[in-house]
C-alpha cells in the first residue's frame, strides 16, 4: 500500500512533473476500469468471450500503478540493496496474473479495482494529514519592497533580502522576513508565528515576524536576518522534517514488510504443492486456493497501520500550534518518566509582577497620595522591577509631569525624588536603617517566599513595602498535575537560590526542586535524571537551556524563547502554553493505542483469513472484500487522531 513507502522530499521536487503526470494516468486508467467492469458485469447477453476480454482490460488498466509498483518499486529497490526486497503490490499483482491462469478473469479483475481504490484511499488519508500540516507553507512569504540605492522601492524576492535592507510594507501586505519597524506603526495580526488571534500593535524599534500579516496602515522595517533563520522558516523546517520522519512503529513495520512479504512468497508454492499431497485437492483448486493465500496473507492493512495513524495526530497537534520534528518523538512521549521544567519564561511568565504591597498605618488620602508619588517616580525608571509597578498601579493613579518632579536614578541605591518640599526615596531593604516593624515583618515574610522586596521612604523614614516576583504560568500549575496524575516525576530546574525556586515549586506543586544551577550543569541534572527515572523530556527557552535540551531523551523548545532553543528542540509549543503539551502527552497516548489496534486487528484477519480458506470457507471475491476491507478500516480508525481529544 502507499503507506510502505515515502520518498526524500528532494526526490518529490525532482521527479514533480513526472510523478503528477504518472498519478493522474494512473487514475485515468482506473476510472477507465471501472467503467469497463461494470459494463461486463451489468449489461446482460455479451458473449462470454467479450465479457472475459472487458475483464481482462479492467486488469491491466485499473492495475496500472499496482503492477508498476510491484514489480517496478521491487526491481529498484532490489538493486539498491543488493538483495531481494519485494513489496505488498507484488503479491497482488501475482493473485490476478494467478487467477487469470486459471479462468477467473472476473474474480482478478475485482481484486484489482478494489486494490487500487483502497490504494487510492490511504494516499487520500495521508494527504489529507498532510495537507492539514502544509496549509502553513502557503504563508510563506514571496516577495518585498526593497528600498534601493536611488530612494526607490523595488519588488524583489525575498530570498535576495539582506540583514540591513529597508523594506516598505503596505496595508495588508505579508510581512517579508523578521525585521524592527524604523518608521510609521502598524496593527499586525501574529496568528501564523504565536497563535494568537488578537492584533498587535507595534511601533518603531518593535520586532516583526515575517508571514504576519500587516493591518490597515504602511511601514517600513529594517531586516534583522536572512530569510532562511526567520522564525516563520523555522516552524516550515520543523513542519517538513514532521512530515518525513516516521514513527518507531512505522519504522519498524516498513523494515519487516519485505521480510513478511519474501515468507509469503516462500510459502505460495509450497502451500500449491501441500494441496493434492497433503489435503487431497485437486491442482485446480490447490491454485486457486494458493491465488486465495497470497491476497489473505498479505500484510496491507499492516502496513497502514502506523503511518496515516501517526501523520494525523502530528496534523491535530500541527494546528493547536503544537509542531514535533518528527513521529518518532511523539511515540516516545508516551514512554515518558519524568520531565524537568526550566523555571524562569517556562514555569513562571518570565517578568516580576506585583504581588503584595503595605503601607504603615495613615489616613486613606495620605496613602493615596503615597503611592502616586511611588508610581510616578518608578515612570521615570527602565529597571523591570519598576516596570512591574507601574503597571500595576497606573490605573489608580494620576499622573505627575516631569518639572514638578525630578527623578534622579543612582546606581546601586535606587530612585530619589523631591516633590512639594518633601524628599523620596525608592530603594532595596538594606539602604534603610530604621524601619517600622510592620513592614519589617512583611519583609521577611515576603522574602521566605521567593519575593524581592522594595521599600518607599518619605524623608528618609519607611512607609511602604512592595513584593514582587516572577508569578507561575497560569497553565504551568494544571499542566504539573496531568503530569503526575500520569506517574511522571516533575523537576524544576534554576539558576536562582533553593528559596525562590520552592517558593514557585511549591504553588505549582513540582515534586524537586534543583537550585543554583548554573546553565552548563543542566544537561548534567538532565543525564543524572535519565539514569534514575528512563526516558526524560526538558522544557526550556533559552540559550541556557540548549545543551539541557540536546541531552532529553525529547527537547521542548517555548515558542517565545530564542531561536537556538528552538534549533535544537524536538518539540515546540508555539504559544509558551504548557496545557499543549499535556494535550500532546495524551494524543501520544491515543496514538499508541490505535496503532496497536490496527496491528492486533489486521494479524487477526489475515490470520482468520488463511484459516478459512484452508478448510474450504473462502474464495476469491471475498478473500478480496475481507482484506481491502480491514485496510480500509485501519486507515479510517487512525484518521480518527485528527478529531480533538475529549477533555
């Protein structure tokens, strides 16, 4: 069946005009067949003669790839490997020549129609897997403005871009290649690279990705990489490479079908021969028996028991922004014994956040007032520390301009501002001496937590605290818990101290913590946990995380860390939600269980198959019916992975 072979992609882009042209030949002349046989069986009073020769034509024609393949696909592969390497069409093409030997031209003509449907079928079902994947490619941007050396703007392809070209991008317009806006601003939908279905408005020095889509408004943009290392080239290599790597299971079927194929073969004239002398056939019937073995014998529906299976949950995955390099690392992720999480951008949103916040006991204005002076003074501020503080309380404040209050930012000892008579200051624990013992207590306490603390003075004396920290992922938490419902053991692995990594770990409930770990010594972590648990997954995004990620038995790269990251990966959740990759352990798990059904249920019918026609039970026309379809049915039970998975 198709599902026995996939050819190179670079094999595919040579031989394109060919291959189409031999394909819809093929269906020409099964089209052809059809018409034939169905005109032989229906249209009563035709001389038998007639009625022989129509199903003698139907053979040929509909057979047209079938024989190609089998005896073509045989001879080349044979040459390759220096050894005889049959296929599954070889055997079918010998059961027609077989019957027509004998006189059933009807019962061989049959055989092959419903052959090449089925044939036709499983290239229908795995192209449209396929296809699900590769809608993607179609976004792949062609073309830009190019600013050339006279001012003027040039379309030319996006290949010939340079890093430090200026492009101009009109409304509505793809964006070319990843790039910074240098003028005008835009509205850009980032759907193809992030998932996100919200525009995103960006303005100059912003970052673009290239196959995202601009709005209704021009800019132009400065390249930052070649066309080959944009982000959008990356997810289409990760899309290719998906699509050409099998399973192990595949792997392993494809391996073993010529070996099954070549038994097959052996035994064909033994089980003639064992006929008359053994069971009292007639030669005749030995024959036909023998034409009845090799179509029950056959391992079609074997053969398509893994490939369409695992190429439509790699598609289900590909369109929850979820993209495997390859088969083979979506079955492993079923074996799956333990995983270690890189904390900060994986486990955590990767900023500090406002968590808590007191001020010593004063009148609601007097508070009020404070923290307008607090959040006015962090504006002036570029630390994301005062990042995080405006923006959690821009909202309940006013603003204060520039000229009523200078802001004087002194290195190591934090901000200092005069405002109405009154001296400020903004600045870490250990720069004050007197402090109220309320705030001291929340200090301490926040810091137990893993929080960085900040005080407010106002004249030198204390009169706020705030807490911050690098707050879980709102998916991290429900993520960990599948995890070990599941009997997989979770690690959290950090460069900061035991403090800060328990205080995250314990909100997430992670099951070790291992701190202080600089970024050469996580791939040790990794191999160390390899050794004690199996098979080991790392999710990470960064470049620290690059070796940690190479070592995993599978590498899970977050969509928005970097690009090396990315590289090295075997997985990459495009959007850093790790409700996706629970989501792809249990589709792993799905996969598992209906490739194993497709195995047990296909060696069932061929094993009921030959048993019925060795007691006399079976002949040609529903040995075909019975085999093509229990194919059919694998291919349909593995297509089912391209429905969403129940919650």
């Amino acid at each position: 069946m198709a599902s026995h072979r996939l050819a190179s992609s670079q094999a595919v882009t040579k031989s394109k005009k060919i291959t189409f042209n031999h394909e819809k030949l093929a269906q020409q002349l099964f089209y052809l067949g059809l018409f034939l046989y169905l005109v032989a069986l229906i249209v009563p009073g035709l001389p038998q003669i007639i009625r022989d020769s129509a199903y003698l034509i139907v053979t040929f024609t509909a057979g047209y790839h079938v024989m190609i393949e089998g005896f073509g696909d045989t001879i080349k592969q044979t040459q390759i490997k220096h050894r005889f390497t049959p296929n599954i069409h070889i055997l079918m093409t010998l059961a027609a020549v077989g019957a027509i030997l004998i006189g059933n031209f009807s019962e061989a003509a049959l055989l092959i129609l419903i052959f090449a449907a089925a044939h036709f079928l499983e290239e229908y079902a795995e192209g449209k897997s396929k296809r699900e994947i590769t809608k993607l490619m179609n976004l792949n941007p062609t073309e830009a403005r190019r600013c050339q050396a006279n001012g003027e703007w040039q379309l030319v392809p996006v290949g010939q871009l340079k890093i430090g070209d200026h492009v101009r991008v009109l409304n509505g317009d793809q964006i070319p290649t990843d790039g910074q806006i240098s003028a005008g601003q835009a509205v850009i939908n980032e759907a193809a690279i992030t998932g996100e279905s919200m525009p995103k408005t960006k303005t100059v020095n912003d970052e673009v990705f290239g196959g995202t889509i601009n709005g209704n408004q021009s800019f132009t943009m400065v390249v930052t990489k070649d066309s080959q290392d944009t982000v959008f080239a990356k997810i289409l290599q990760l899309v290719q490479q998906s699509q050409s790597d099998l399973s192990q299971t595949a792997t392993k079927i494809k391996r073993i079908e010529p070996i099954y194929v070549k038994i097959v073969l052996a035994l064909f004239p033994i089980f003639i021969l064992l006929g008359p002398l053994a069971w009292g056939w007639t030669w005749s019937t030995s024959l036909y028996r023998g034409m009845v073995f090799l179509i029950a014998a056959s391992p079609c529906a074997l053969a398509a028991s893994a490939v369409p299976a695992t190429l439509a949950a790699i598609s289900n995955l590909a369109k929850r922004e979820v993209l495997f390099k390859g088969g083979s690392y979506l079955t492993n992720l079923n074996e799956l014994k333990a995983i270690a999480f890189d904390k900060t951008g994986t486990l955590t949103v990767g900023q500090p956040a406002v968590t808590d916040y007191q001020f010593v006991a004063a009148t609601t204005e007097q508070t009020a007032a404070w923290l307008t002076i607090l959040t006015n003074m962090e504006r002036q501020s570029n630390h994301p520390l005062a990042t995080a503080i405006v923006s959690h309380f821009n909202q309940q404040v006013t603003t204060i301009s520039a000229e009523e209050m200078t802001v004087v930012n002194q290195v190591g000892q934090g901000l200092t501002a005069d405002y109405q008579g009154q001296h400020y200051q903004i600045a870490k624990p250990s720069m004050f001496v007197t402090v109220p013992r309320e705030l001291q207590q929340a200090q301490q306490a926040w810091s137990q937590a893993g929080k960085t603390v900040i005080y407010f003075a106002e004249n030198s004396q204390v009169v706020a605290a705030v807490g911050l920290m690098d707050v879980p992922n709102q998916q991290a938490a429900a993520a960990i818990g599948y995890f070990q419902r599941q009997g997989i053991t979770t690690t959290m692995i950090t460069g900061d101290d035991l403090k800060t990594g328990q205080a995250i770990a314990q909100q997430l409930n992670i099951d070790q913590v291992v701190a202080n770990v600089l970024p050469a010594d996580k791939a040790a972590v990794v191999s160390d946990q390899q050794a004690k648990y199996g098979l080991v997954a790392m999710v990470g995004d960064g470049i620290n995380d690059a070796p940690a990620l190479v070592k995993a038995d599978i590498g899970v790269a977050m969509g928005d860390g970097t690009d090396v990251a990315m590289d090295v990966a075997d997985v990459v959740l495009m959007q850093n939600d790790l409700s996706k990759l629970s989501y792809a352990h249990r589709m792993s798990r799905r996969l598992s269980k209906i490739v194993w059904q497709n195995i047990v249920f296909s060696m069932l019918i061929v094993l009921l198959l030959v048993t019925l026609n060795l007691i006399g039970r079976m002949d040609l026309t529903i040995g075909v019916l019975a085999h093509e379809g229990s194919t059919l049915l694998v291919i349909l039970n593995g297509l089912r992975l391209l429905l969403p998975l129940r919650k």
